[in-house]
C-alpha cells in the first residue's frame, strides 16, 4: 500500500513524515539517506578550511572522478583553490580514493539567498518626497512619490 491508495488513512489530519521515509526502497528514504551523507561529507571536507569560508560554499559532488564545489563568488572561489591540496586529502579520507578533479562553480544565487532589508528613506527626504506629492494632482504619479516617501527611516 502507498500514500497514493485509495485506501489510505483518511482522517482529516496530517500524517507523520515517518510514514513517508518508510521502508528502505523508497525514494523518499534514499533521497534522505543521500542528504544525511551529503551533509556529513560537508562538515568533513568543511574541517579541512577555515571559520571564515563557512558560510560561502557547499559541496555539489564527491566521487572518485569529481570533487565539486560551489561558492558565491570569484572572491571565495579563490580562497577555496588555495586549499585544494587539503580539501583533496580530505576527500580521499572519505572516499579512500583521492578525486581524479577538483572543480569550483560559482553560483551568485547563493549570496541572492540571504534577503537585504529595502532601503530607508532619511526623514528630509521623506518630507522632500511628501510635500512634492501634495503640489501634485492625483494620479500614478503622485501614488508613487507618497509609497516612496513611506520608506523613511524610523
């Protein structure tokens, strides 16, 4: 029987995620095992550098043909090539084999992520923008002056 049955529990409440990852053969369970193991070839390979590159790149692939990282920018892309030759031991610990590659990606994406809060107004400005707004008449124009003018910093 699979979640899909027609004969299924059928009680109005949400089901544990257990009953999801049940069962060695299903794709929810190796999807879960292959992110455990990802996880845990991370923190290894993550052993390996320095505090400060933490937060700036993950692993993409670890085999014996590939190691592969992807970092923010060409600026961590850099620092992770100075450290190749110890990320590679670090690889052939963990896979008893050292990789044939070593290969970094960089994906701005990453950097995207981490969301920016929009920027203020000063309180000059806001009133600059509001009293401009009032010698207006109504109309796109003037709606947008007075949204903008609501961005003032507090």
């Amino acid at each position: 029987m699979t979640a899909f049955d027609d004969n299924t529990r059928r009680c109005g409440r949400p089901q544990n995620l257990r009953w999801w990852f049940r069962g060695d053969a299903s794709a929810l369970s190796h999807i879960a095992r292959q992110t455990r193991i990802s996880a845990r070839h991370q923190r290894e390979l993550q052993a390996a550098l320095p505090q400060s590159l933490a937060e700036h790149w993950r692993l993409a692939r670890i085999d014996a043909e590939l190691l592969c990282l992807v970092t923010e920018s060409p600026l961590w892309a850099t620092q992770l090539r100075y450290r190749r030759t110890s990320l590679l031991r670090s690889a052939e610990a963990i896979l008893g084999q050292q990789p044939r590659q070593f290969q970094i990606r960089i994906e701005p994406a990453l950097s995207a992520r981490r969301s920016k809060p929009p920027p203020r107004l000063s309180t000059a400005a806001a009133a600059t923008l509001r009293q401009t707004a009032d010698c207006m008449d109504a109309g796109p124009l003037r709606d947008a002056l007075l949204r903008l003018a609501s961005r003032r910093r507090d």
